[in-house]
C-alpha cells in the first residue's frame, strides 16, 4: 500500500475518532496536502527560511550591491501570478522574494467586511 493510500486511512479513522468536529476535513486532500509538503514541522520552516536568509545576509555582508529584492502582495493568486513572471524573466527565484500582508489576506477573508482581525 502507498504511503498516500496509508495517510488516506489515518485521516479517516481520526475523522471516526474526533466526530462532527473533523466533518469538513477530506481524507484525501489532507493525505495530499501532507504528501506535497516535503516539511513535517514548523521548527523544519524556519530552519530551512533561516539558512536562506543567512546565506543572502552573508552575501551582503560580502558585497553590499549584492541585496535581495522583495516584491509586496496583498493576494496569494497574484503572488502566485507575480512568481512565475519573474522565474519565465531571470529563470529562476533565487533570492527574489514575495511579501503577502497577512492583514490583508485576513481582511479580504472575513465576512463581516475588512475586518481582519475578526475573521
């Protein structure tokens, strides 16, 4: 059995475990979801994010003309969009850099206007 297959199951028999609470988690978007994600904690993001940026600030450190762009977003669709435009432009993302305002992100989400800290 695959190990997709396997994480399928475990979300199931949680879904069977936990009741009415898990009855909007789809077994097997969560076993793709955990499957395309190559970190298993948070702790594993930030090591990886921290290694990145101390890489860019010894660079800088190095060559001062030698800084890191950061282009701001308010929509993870067009931050998607933004990305690939400018990996087809330098055939590559390395050391570019995509902000998305959280703020706004929560504000657009809510339904009781832009609210953001109430969605």
């Amino acid at each position: 059995m695959s190990s997709l297959n396997k994480d399928i199951e475990t979300v199931a028999a949680l879904k069977e475990t936990y009741g009415s609470a898990w009855n909007a988690i789809n077994p097997e978007y969560a076993a793709r979801m955990r499957a395309q994600n190559k970190f298993k904690t948070g702790l594993d993001i930030a090591k990886y994010t921290a290694a990145i940026m101390r890489k860019d600030m010894e660079r800088y450190d190095n060559d001062s003309s030698q800084y890191t762009q950061s282009l701001g977003c308010w929509h993870g669709f067009i931050g998607q969009q933004k990305l690939i435009s400018i990996k087809k432009h330098f055939n590559s993302t390395d050391r570019k850099y995509l902000y998305l305002s959280g703020w706004m992100v929560a504000a657009l989400r809510s339904e009781f206007g832009p609210l953001p800290d109430q969605s």
